[in-house]
C-alpha cells in the first residue's frame, strides 16, 4: 500500500516525521492522539434524563454511537439501553406516499446469551419485534408535513437488556429523539411510555414484576396535551380508569418532550428545507372544473365496489380531458393527477359528513351495520363462528389441543414466553376483490390478531387444560376486520365450548375534524378510515374494556374528544353483544365430538422419570399404544390428551400403573425378578420391587426360597413396610392370611395363573426381556414371551437390534403368529403400520 503524505511545517511529510521519531515517542504521541480522541467523545456526547416516578430515571444521549446517521440517539432505563437512529435518501419517482419503515430488532448477545438452534444468527423478525416497529410507526408518520415523500428509516438495535424493563415503549420515545436531533422536517417531538394499573395507582413504564400485577396495559404516544396512539390491554375495566391513565400518562409525556427539546438544543442539527410534492393550483383549478357536479354522487353510493367503480370512471375521463393541457406545464403530471384526485374525493366525503350528516353508504352517525351471526359453520371444526357486519365478514375456527400445542418463544427482553391461547389473523386478497402477491403474514396481519388476541384473552378461563388456537379467515372487508374477529371469535370459542367469563366485542370509532368541529362516527367503513382522522377500536364485555387501539392522521386530539369515543364504541359494544347473544347466549355445554378428551391428574414428581423412561421410552410407548397425547409438567400434573374415550382410558390406566405409589396394608400380585438365599424380590408394581424375606413366604419355616417360586413365578404379597429409603417389604405369608388362601401341605410353589390365551393380530405392550443378535424376546403377558425378529424391528433395514431396543425397554409390538410348539412371532413394524392407518 503506497503511504499518503501529507505536507507540514518544516517542509517534513507527517511520513517522515513519525519515521524520524523513537519507539518511545511513538508510545507517547499514539496515546496523546488516543486520549484527545477519547476527550473529544465524552465532550460531544450529551445527556438528559427524564424522571418517570418511583425513583426511576429514562436517560436519553446523543454524540457517542452512530453519528453519521440524521439522526442518533440512546436511551437507557435501568440496565436496558437501546440505540435508535435514522437516516434518509431522495424520494422515488412515482411515490405518492411518506415512504417510512420502522425496524426494530432484539439480539440474544444483548442478555448475554446465544440463539438457540443450530444457527447461532438472529433471523427473521419475531412476533415482539414486529409490534414494536408498528407502534413506533403510527405516532410519528402523522409529523411529517404533507408532500413530503423522502424515503426514511428508523433503525432501533436493543443493546442491553436487563430482563425488567421493557424496550418496546423505549424504542418509541428514541425513534422521536433521533428525529428530532436529524435534519429531517420532523414535527415532533412526541413521548411516549407504558402505563400499568397496580393496587389503584399508575405506574409509568412498570417492570414485568409489576406487569404481572397490572389491571391494566397501555402504551402511550403523544405530544403535550394530545393523544396520538394508544394500544393496549385491560381486566375489563371503565372508561373512566383509562381515561384517567392517559391524563396520567400526558404528565409524563410533557417531561420526556422537554428533555428531548433541551438535547435538541444542544446536539441537534439544522432542518434542511424539505422538498415537498404539491399539486400547483392551474392543476387543482382544472380538476376541479371537470368535476363539479360529478364527485358527490360517486362518493355516496352505498357499495363499496360500484363507489369504486364510479369513481375509477370519473378518474378515467377527468385524466384525458385535462392532461392533454398540462402535460407540458406540470412535472409529475400522472402523479399528481392522482394524488389531487385522491385529495378531492377526501374532501367531498368529507364535506358531506361535516356539513349534511351524511355518510358514504347512507347511514347516520351512530348508526351500526346490519349485522348477523352464525355458530357451527363447518362440521369437523373444533368450533366456528361467521360475523358478518355490512360488507365485513370473518369466519372464525376454534382447534382444542395439548399442553405442547402451546405457542413457546424466547423472549430476550423477559416476562412470559408460552401462550395457551393464541389467535392468529388472515387477510387473503379475495376479501378485498384485488389480486396480488401472496405470501405470509404481513406485519399488519400480525398486528391486527394481536390486537384481536389480548382483547379475547382477559375473558379465558383460568387453568384451562386446553390448548386454544384462534384462526380468522378475513371472507371480505370494509372497514374493522380486526373487531369483526374479536366478534367472530368470541361466538367460535362458545362454539366450542370453551367456559369464556363473558362474550367479548368489538366496534370501531371515527372521526372527521375540521374547522374546530369535531364529528364521531360509529362502526366506521374503508372510506371513512382512509378519508377520516381516526381509526379507534374497542373490545370489551358488558363489564369493561378488554382491548384497544388507536390510529390517528392528524397529530393528536384531546383525551377527552378520545373519552367521548370510548362512549360511544360502549354504547355500540353492548348492541353487539346483544346480537351475538341471540345467535349464543353462552358456551356450550358439551364439547364437539371431534375435539380432543382430556384428563388431568397428579403423580407424585419422583415418577416423573419413570413415566418418562429412559429416552422417552415408556411415554413414547403410551402414545404409539394408544394412540394419546400425554404432556407432563415438572409440578407433577400429568395432562392426556386422546381423540376418544377407549384411547383416553388406556392411557390413563397404563399412566397409574407406572406412577401408583406403593400403599402399605395392601395386597399386590407381582412377578419374582431376584432370587437371593435370604428371600426374593418381587415385582409389585411397573419398575417398583419389593423384598419378599424368607421368614415371610408360609406360615411355617421355609428352608429354600425355592422351595416356594422360581423367578418368573406370580405370587401374591402384602406391602407391611416401607423405610426411610424407600425400600419396600413384603409379605406372602400375611397376604394369604387375609385372603383366606391355605398353602399346600407339600410346601411347594404357589401355582402360577395360566397365561392368556394368545391373540392373533392383536398389538400389545411388552417389556424386553432378552437380546439376541438375530432378535429380542418381548414379555407380552406375565410369563408369556414372543421372538421379535430383526426383521420385523423396523420398516428399513435394521443393521443391529440395540438401534431400535435394548433390554427393558418398552416396545410396541403386533402378535403375528403362534407356532404348532407354542411360540410367539411379534412385529413392531406391523404394528406401527398399523396405528399410523388408525390416525
């Protein structure tokens, strides 16, 4: 590499005068250069911090990470810290719209830990992650000024986490930090924080300990005095209580935009002047020229697809009547065609709105759609559920299942990572009649289930042994797709007949503000939305609210301009559920034929291993015998699952049989498995032996054990002890006294009971007994073995037997054959074949 000179007094290049220096000077003037550096750092970073209460400090700096970006900032609460920063490129040819992406993303490296899985990478955004990128976005696109479409990224990276403070809000109050510090035309500042409801008091920003305690859980975004996006969930609770957390939230907010604005003063850039796209007036006058008298007709026909239909045709001869004239004068011209179009059809609908009461398709102001609703939709579902409000419709399906069906993530930043009820959304593009790609959930399919989820799941019964999965297939849309799931899924759960604490559902509320006047409109359609100010839903039952969420495209409205339309969704909530009620007053009594049984019970936590078996194999055994889902918890509940009463109980007996404690006064039949000269040891229960002593085999004296079994004999024995360590002792004598069985006179063995009668074709559960390099020897009755041959191990080749057994373990296997001298053949292949044909 070919050194760069530079030129210094003297005449000596900076080459020659660091070659002419000694090793020692060197040293010297690397670690002068290294100490300025580090001097000029610490002068240029800045910090505020913002008290949240409760002794609680948010600290927000800039100057130290990022600095080449518009915009940087870091924040830290506790020993959480994230960095946020933005940047910006010209705008694309063509765009009509403020083209902002949010990305926010957690790495394991920041807790200290390593992905799990065998690629040790962070991959695609999880579930947290994507939330969070859209509640970053919605309150700070509404502060950029009209017109402006450069292309901006907001880049969130959670640095430190300390398992207790959550990143999410932090990640919202950065990304307004970072555009405030930028050049960006941003209009903000904005805060925002979490508010959680503990023991009758808020908490700003509450820790997942706290949360775990909470009533309620709502983020923030606002500037002072004006609410901008609040979402969130609560325990059914008032109007009034979230009213009140977001005055309580407001306070904070006016701290956290002072501290922004004194760092911005210090560290912030200068705005550049921001190239906006504006429609010039010879355009505006031309338009609308052409369209006066035509616009409001179009605007106000009742469906959505012929409004469309009318408006496409007044587009389409309004652009070659007028771009003809201004296609030399105006750059842009097919843009900004469009975008004047749009701007125009806004304006009529909502003129209408303000000044005639009228809305788009006919109704009044607090007038809902004809709704209706149906149960038992699909015959082989665990549960469904059709809402259909005006041109909404969701079909909803409810499937039952285990314990292991739950939903598990690895949540970095803490607080639960496994969900027992999960409800996930689908937009396909038939439900809006336009063709596109399709691929998989987009972020706001996952937003919209997530919304629709937490509102559900307040009213979930405690300790429900199911596992409850929620799938919304979106049939058509106009307008609150996600409330029509909250709706269509409350009727799909009773449905099922899963013990809901009430129905649950869900309306949306607009709103159109001009001039100083403000107008609601309940249960709002896709024109109102896209044309309006507001997009605010809430869920609840009839005792409260259980979820909500609020958009906005101005920036902000007043708590209580936003109180009112908590009123007025109330009112429209309990009309619903009086709807819904008719169709499904509440949860069935008697599940779907098709859902899974379950039982749950309790064994002792010291059988856990032995109902698990080594590698698995006894639960495994179980589950391919029967045909059950068993799930074991480490408090000892053992859940099991099974599509019918048969399989149910199978699996319950062989689950009590393997983890029943041993009783003592109680009289057992066992297998000899030990002979010693002292005594023998008998097999009472699965894996549990007993020493039966010599002195207590007969009511007189034995002189040999054999005298009495063999091993492999059956003897009936009394438990009449266990000591401290477990070790059982037993008694034939004491049992054949209370029994009423004599011994026989010669002294000799207790007969052994006939074995069954062997059935062909029958598949059964047996214990290995014997290994063979050609096969193994499987018990499948008390005293009763069959040869499993190698070759009926597996459906492949089986090189040898201990890859698929070894001696004790439990195998499935088929009775195949009974040879003419009594001998048993056994097939785990054709076993296994034929369970998978039952499934």
């Amino acid at each position: 590499m070919i050194p760069r000179f530079r030129q210094i007094s003297g005449g000596y290049s900076e080459f020659s005068f660091l070659f002419s220096l000694s090793q020692s000077d060197l040293h010297i003037l690397t670690a002068e250069k290294t100490k300025q550096k580090v001097e000029n750092t610490q002068m240029n970073e800045k910090k505020v911090n913002v008290d949240i209460g409760n002794g609680r400090v948010i600290e927000i700096s800039t100057g130290k990470l990022a600095n080449l970006a518009n915009g940087a900032a870091v924040l830290k609460l506790g020993e959480t810290v994230i960095l946020v920063a933005c940047c910006s490129g010209p705008s694309k040819e063509g765009t009509d719209f403020l083209p902002l992406q949010v990305d926010y993303r957690e790495k394991y490296s920041a807790a200290g830990r390593f992905p799990g899985g065998y690629i040790k990478r962070e991959g695609r955004p999880s579930e947290k992650e994507i939330l969070t990128c859209r509640m970053t976005d919605r309150p700070v696109r509404p502060l950029f000024p009209e017109g402006f479409f450069d292309e901006i990224q907001i880049q969130a990276l959670l640095l430190s986490s300390d398992g207790q403070n959550e990143s999410d809000v932090m990640t919202m109050l950065g990304a307004s930090a970072a555009l405030a510090l930028s050049d960006l035309p941003f209009q903000g500042p904005i805060g925002a924080l979490r508010v959680g409801y503990v023991d009758g008091k808020f908490i700003a920003n509450p820790t997942h300990e706290e949360m775990a305690k909470s009533d309620l859980d709502l983020v923030y975004a606002g500037v002072a005095d004006k609410v901008i996006m609040i979402e969130g969930d609560a325990k059914e609770c008032s109007e009034e209580t979230l009213r009140d957390a977001m005055s309580f939230a407001n306070e904070i907010v006016k701290k956290q935009i002072d501290a922004q604005k004194e760092l911005v003063a210090s560290s912030g850039r200068k705005k550049k002047e921001p190239r906006l796209h504006k429609v010039p007036q010879e355009l505006k006058d031309a338009v609308n020229a052409f369209c006066k008298g035509k616009m409001e007709a179009a605007c106000l026909v009742n469906s959505k697809e012929e409004r469309q239909t009318a408006l496409d045709a007044i587009f389409t001869e309004m652009e070659a009547a007028v771009k003809p004239q201004l296609e030399a004068k105006v750059e842009e011209l097919d843009l900004k065609l469009k975008m004047y179009f749009d701007q125009l059809t806004e304006k009529t609908v909502r003129t209408a709105i303000m000044e005639k009461g009228v809305r788009p398709d006919g109704r009044g102001l607090e007038d809902i759609r004809p709704i209706s609703c149906e149960i038992g939709v699909l015959p082989r579902v665990h549960g469904s559920g059709l809402f259909t409000r005006g041109e909404t419709q969701a079909l909803v399906i409810v499937t039952l299942g285990a314990g292991s069906d739950a939903q598990e993530s690895d949540p970095i930043t803490g607080g639960t990572g496994t969900k027992e009820f999960y409800l996930h959304y689908n937009f396909p593009n038939f439900s809006v009649n336009e063709p596109g790609r399709i691929s998989g959930p987009g972020r706001r399919e996952i937003g919209h289930g997530n919304l629709a989820e937490r509102s559900i799941a307040q009213v979930m019964p405690a300790e429900y042994p199911y596992t409850v999965r929620c799938v919304s297939e979106i049939m058509a849309s106009n307008g609150s797709t996600s409330m029509a799931s909250v709706c269509g899924g409350t009727l799909a759960l009773m449905d099922a007949g899963v013990p809901l604490k009430l129905p649950v559902a869900g309306i949306s509320c607009g709103l159109v503000s001009e001039g100083g006047k403000d107008i609601l409109l309940t249960d709002i359609i896709g024109a109102e939305d896209f044309y309006g100010d507001m997009d605010f839903k809430v869920c609840g039952t009839k005792a409260g609210i259980t979820g909500f969420q609020l958009d906005l495209k101005i920036a902000g409205i007043s708590i209580d301009l936003l109180y009112k339309g908590m009123i007025r969704n109330r009112d429209a909530r309990l009309k619903i559920l009086e709807i819904m009620a008719g169709c499904i007053a509440e949860p069935r009594a008697e599940m779907s034929k098709y859902a899974p049984r379950i039982v749950s019970m309790k064994i002792n936590t010291e059988k856990i291993g032995a109902l698990i078996g080594p590698g698995g194999s006894v639960i495994r055994g179980i589950t391919e015998t029967t045909g059950a889902q068993i799930d074991i918890e480490d408090d000892g509940t053992v859940k099991i699952f099974a599509a019918d009463k048969e399989a149910l109980d199978a699996a319950v007996q062989a689950v009590k049989d393997i983890t029943a404690s041993v009783e003592v006064g109680k009289i057992y039949r066992g297998k000899v498995t030990g002979m010693k000269e002292f005594g023998v040891f008998v097999e009472i229960l699965p894996g549990q032996d007993g020493l039966l002593h010599i002195s207590e085999m007969a009511n007189y004296r034995v002189n040999k054990v054999t005298d009495i079994c063999n091993e492999g004999d059956m003897l009936t024995v009394k438990v009449i002890g266990v000591d401290d360590r477990g070790k059982i002792r037993l008694s034939r004598k004491a049992a054949m006294e209370e029994t009423g069985e004599e011994d026989d006179a010669s002294g000799q063995a207790e007969k052994q009971a006939p074995a069954p009668q062997v059935e062909v074709g029958k598949i059964c559960r047996g214990k290995v007994t014997g290994m063979k390099d050609f096969g193994v020897f499987v018990e499948i009755n008390p005293g009763q073995d069959g040869l499993l041959h190698i070759s009926e191990m597996a459906n492949y080749r089986v090189n040898k037997v201990t890859d698929i057994c070894k001696e004790g373990d439990m195998v499935t296997v088929k009775i195949i054959g009974v040879d003419e001298r009594g001998k048993i053949r056994l097939s785990r292949k054709a076993a296994l074949e034929e369970l998978d044909d039952k499934k």
